[in-house]
C-alpha cells in the first residue's frame, strides 16, 4: 500500500515544496535586507518577476495605483499541490509586493506607527473586496458575503524571525483564504505578502476528501518560517523614534 501511495499519490497526502531545501535569495532593498527561499515555481501559470535588488526611494522602479500610492512587485511563486495519480487539486499561491507612499504626498505617515500601518491595510482590504458584499464600505461589511477586517480588532499579528507581521485574513463564501502579511520597511514603505490559497476545479477547498487545507496552510507558514527582513540603519532610526 505504501508504494502504490508513493508511485500514485494520495489525496490524503497532497504534495508541497519542501521549503527548507532551497537555498535563501538575498533581495536588497535600499540596505533594508529581504531574504527569501529561492522555491522552484510549480503552479499552472507562468511567473514574469524574479528577485532582484531595487532602490526603493526611486518612483521609476514602481507602479502608481490611485492617490499617489506606488507599488514594486519583489516576488512570485505559486505551487501546485498534486494527489492522486498526480491530479492537481489545489495551488498556494505567493505575491509579494513593496508597498510605497512617497513622502512628499504623504507627509504625516509613518508605517513604524501601528496604527498608520494598520489604517492602510483596512484601505487596501476594502479597495480589494468590498466589491463583492453589498452595502459594504469602509469599517463595514455590508452583507458579509466577503469577510475580512475592517476594524483594528479583526486583525492578528505573527512574529517570524524578529520581525513582527500584521495579517489580515479575507474568506469569501466560506471558500479558499487569502492572508496578507504586512510589515514597515521604512516610514513610507511596507512589505505586503499575499499568500492565496486555492482549489482546482471540480475540488472543494473544505473537504474529507483531500487534506487541501492543511498542505496549503503548512506551505505558507514554511515559507514565513524562512522570511527574514533586516532593516537598514535608517530604517532603524526611524522605528526607534516612532516607538519612543
């Protein structure tokens, strides 16, 4: 029985990257250090950004999205996970994204205060999903259909190798999560880690069937195990006043 699950697979035992074999990229972000596991891409789709050092100061190196908000995507990766005679029942998929609000629009915020950090993930979460609830805006859900926060409450926090992350998680219909991982680089930047967690077709995210849940949520958790953000002396600097 063993060997046939070992030539065949199991939806019991769905398959995911054993994370801790792949050697750490070093991302250099303006001498703030962002190192990640180099994890071969397996997902159905094809990838077009790949880890590369960037000047985060420079508004060339970003995109602009609505109210002078720039965002660079830092890193993408997505991993199917396979059961039974290698059928494909589900993927996690990874985005990362270096959020930027460049100080001369944004002159009053600094990402090291919680709240400021918290304030624009509650923005960002309502520019993401309101649009599937009826009735809901800005500290509201409206009709629920959609859930994730919408007040400072509704989020957790989680610590991966000294650096502290706010997560906001969003569930739509009771199907496949999605966690976003933030934390501040600098005062006007912070590390946004979309983790999505999904099903195939014909496959429910919730089942007896396959142990979808815990392999997607196990590869997500391996994966921030093996994240590390050191910050620059500036960067340093600033946190240090904003929690004085």
């Amino acid at each position: 029985m063993n060997i046939l699950k070992s030539l065949l697979g199991s939806d019991s035992d769905l398959s995911r990257p054993d994370i801790k074999r792949f050697s750490d990229v070093v991302i250099d972000l303006s001498s703030n250090i962002l190192s990640l596991p180099d994890v071969k891409h397996t997902a159905m789709f094809p990838i077009s950004v790949f880890p590369k050092d960037s000047d985060i100061y420079d508004l060339k190196n970003f995109f602009e999205s609505e109210g002078n908000v720039h965002a660079l995507r830092v890193y993408e990766r997505g991993w199917s996970h396979k059961g039974y005679k290698g059928s494909s029942i589900g993927s996690t998929v990874l985005k990362i994204t270096l959020m930027h609000f460049p100080e001369r629009f944004h002159p009053k915020v600094n990402f090291f205060d919680q709240s400021d950090l918290e304030i624009s993930i509650l923005k960002l979460c309502n520019e993401f999903w309101a649009c599937n609830n009826t009735g809901a805006k800005l500290g509201s859900l409206g009709s629920a259909d959609h859930v994730y926060p919408v007040r400072s409450e509704d989020f957790q926090y989680q610590e991966f190798n000294s650096t502290r992350w706010c997560v906001a998680k969003s569930e739509y219909h009771h199907e496949e999560p999605e966690y976003l991982f933030a934390t501040p680089v600098s005062k006007n930047h912070y590390l946004l880690v979309d983790f999505s967690l999904q099903r195939h077709s014909g496959y429910k995210y919730y089942s007896p069937e396959h142990n979808l849940e815990e392999v997607t949520h196990q590869t997500m958790n391996d994966f921030m195990t093996r994240c590390v953000l050191r910050l620059s002396q500036k960067s340093l600097k600033d946190k240090a006043k904003a929690e004085a």
